[in-house]
C-alpha cells in the first residue's frame, strides 16, 4: 500500500484541514477519521477529549498510517501528548500553526469551542512568537451548530457571528481557531472588515512535509447519517472521493 | 435501598422530564442518568441511538432500578423497542404521552430533533388517537444547541425561532418535541399567539405510575465539564440535589 497520513476530528470540520493538504499535496494519501457519533468535543471535558482522541489515533495506527494529524483544534490543544505517547508514528497538531500565523501582529483575537479556548493553548503559543502582542480570546459556541446545519450566510449566522466576535474590535489578526470557522470566513469579514484571518489548517498545510504518494483516500466515520455527504462536501469544498466506511471505535 | 426508578436522556435536557415527575410525585426517588459525553443524540443515525440508548438502559438496570423512563424524545421514537428487550424492568417512553396531549385539536404541530421527526414517530401515535388530524412536522435542528448555550431569550433564539416554526402557523396545538424545547415556550408562545404548547414530559407525568418512596436521588453523567451544574439547574427549574457523579458506559 502506499505511505499515508492520517487525520482524525471530531466530525466533518477537520475536512477543511483536509482541503489545505490536498491543494498543498495533490497527491498525498490521506486516511480520515471522523468521530461523527460524537462530535463535538468542544463542548467536552478535558479527560472525554483526551480519551476520544487517542482512541481516533490509535484507530488509525491500526490502519497503518505513516503519520497522523490531528485536524480538530480542541483535541490538539488538550490531547497532543496524549496522542504522541500512545502511537508510535509522527503527530501533527493545528494550534503551534495556527499562531505562526499571526507573526508581525500587535493586536491578535483568537476564536474557538469553550474547551480550546478554555485551555490556553492558542495564547501560549502566541506569546512564544510574538510576544508583546495584545491577544483577545473569545469561545464562540453558537458557531459550530450553526454551520453544521448549513447556516453559513444569512441573517442568523450574522447575527451570531456579530454577538460572538463583539469583543474582537480592533483586532489586526484573528485566529478561526475551530476547523468550522474557515466556511464562514466572509460573514467575519463583513463585521471585521480589515482583519487577517488565520486558517490553522492553511498554516499547518505550508509547513507540513506531505508527499504525493498517490493512491485512494479513506473516509471512515463512527457515524453516518444520510445527510453526512452534504456536510462533508460542504468543508471538503468539493466533492468527497474515495472509499467512505462506517467504523466503530 | 428505596425502590426508585431510571431516567435517562442524551444528556441534560431530560431534567425538564424529571421537573414534570417530581411536580407530581415529590417523594419519587430517581436515578438519572445523562450521556453528556455523547450528546446530542438527534443529530445520529438510528444504529448508533440504539446502541447508545441501550447502553444507558442497561447502566440504569445495574443500579437496581424499578423502572425506567426514556426522557429523550430522540431515544424514545428509535430505541424504545431494544431498550425493552434489553432490560428486564418496565420501560415508559415519552411519544405516545405527547401524542395525548393533543386530544380534541385538529390542526397539530410537532417540532423534534432531526431524528426524532425523521422517524415519523409522533404522526404514527397521534393518528391512532386523533385519526382526522391535519399534522405537520418539523425538524428544528437549531434549538438544541442555542438552549444549550443558555440562548433562552432575545433576538438571536427569536429569530432562530422564527425561522424554525414558521411553517406551524395555524396549529391549535403544538408538541414541543425535544426535552429542551419547553425552556423556550414563552418565545414560541409569542410567535404562535394562542397555540396550546405540549411537553411530552408532564403528559407522561400526569398518568406514570410514581411513588413516593422517598431517599435520596442519584445523577450520574458520562461527563462533567464546569458548567454542568449551571446548565441542568436552567433545564430543572431548581436546585441538583442528592449524589452526582461522572461514569463510563
């Protein structure tokens, strides 16, 4: 079989990861997993999310991955140990890319779930880089159903968008700190006209040593509803090729 | 120990079931239990609200329960049949109750979960009792979430309201679905003047066959994050009392 890389997430969301690598890497294998039958982490405990993510990777440890990323901001910013100590090839997290992102900025928001923003993770990484930067940090909760169920422009996401994101006035940089965020970036741009926005994935992709190895994508989900290909296409930004399998872990 | 019997729901939403049984039988003992891990359900596939819903039920029978209730709306209208061969106590499920509620109306409304209208559930149960109704379904997949956030009044669950019920006008009666809809029966209420609200939980508590064993109550989530306690008081309409305590399933 060919080499590949493996990329966990909670759910969908971590396909906008997947879209980053694909433009960056063409041809790079990928084997995805999403824990659709529990997302979203979130919204969770720091000891559900580490245990969560490392059954994701030791999953796909098992699928023979040559490496593994993990797509989803709020198991990075609370399992990457975890996840290193319990497989033995290379992981990736999104947060350390992420803040590279903001380089140059004086004045950084960051948004994400509670529980990455309720970790730290993202200002601690700023402050290794850039650190005289102002950074603002918000949990944007509402965010992530919302775009679930397709609310990506209209009314109700702008104004969920506009309560959420208040406090980001001013802001140079802003981090989407949640693989969902990248989808609406123009209904944030509308209300921060002006911003940098920083796609963790998209940094991620710059930097990462991916290979065009060719050979079939996997898709396995932990759960598959008859509306996940919609949803899926929705982040991929195009359409969902490969093998697609329900798994249980 | 005290007979008492078992309640359990996706997660906290099933603490407005237990308000409508303890209004009517103080002294019941309960044991509830929240998959907070894994909620929301009605976003899931039926294979995995099966199984899920089981795996609560047989939690419940290992902790000597007398009977159990199924509080979510979700789990009800798909596992209600494997929760009864699974368990060797009595078994209440919460749709055929809401159904009642609806006796003597014509024009009817439900809004649930994705799932739960999916399955085609409550039109099933309120035909057999109320065969000439005119009924319409909507899934309202946006509320779980904003109620979850605490968005119980103001602009943003107005509108997601709004958006969500707007082909109910004309009910006489409408089914609030879902365990967390009854919190926002005053915002449906103002969009839907004169519509007679059901909560499937006191239909069940008015003809459940309770006791008042008294002891102590036991609450048990398969996870506990900091706002736990906030979130399921909002859903109680009081105090948690009794033992509380985070288990695997």
């Amino acid at each position: 079989m060919n080499r590949c890389v493996g990329v966990f997430d909670s759910g969908l969301g971590g396909l906008t990861v997947v879209k980053e690598l694909k433009k960056k890497w063409p041809g790079q294998r990928i084997i995805y997993l999403g824990d659709t039958a529990r997302v979203p982490y979130g919204t969770r405990s720091p000891e559900v999310i580490k245990k969560f993510a490392v059954e994701c990777a030791r999953f796909l440890e098992g699928k023979k991955v040559d490496k593994i990323i993990i797509a989803c901001n709020t198991a990075s910013a609370y399992a990457f140990g975890e996840v290193r100590a319990a497989v033995s090839v290379p992981a990736w997290e999104v947060i350390s890319y992420g803040a590279k992102g903001t380089r140059g900025s004086k004045k950084i928001g960051v948004i994400g779930t509670r529980a990455t923003i309720g970790s730290g993770r993202y200002e601690e990484e700023i402050k290794k880089i850039n650190p005289g930067a102002e950074i603002k940090s918000a949990a944007t909760p509402l965010l992530v159903p919302l775009v679930e169920e397709g609310e990506t422009s209209g009314d109700l996401i702008e104004m969920a968008v506009g309560k959420s994101i208040a406090g980001m006035a001013g802001a140079e940089t802003l981090i989407l700190g949640c693989t969902h965020y990248p989808v609406i970036a123009p209904v944030i741009k509308k209300q921060l006209p002006g911003v940098k926005l920083v796609n963790p994935g998209e940094e991620l992709a710059r930097e990462w040593p991916g290979e065009n190895t060719g050979g079939e994508d996997e898709y396995y989900f932990t759960d598959m509803t008859d509306r996940y290909v919609r949803v899926a296409e929705m982040f991929l930004g195009g359409k969902l090729t490969g093998k697609a399998e329900r798994i249980q872990l």
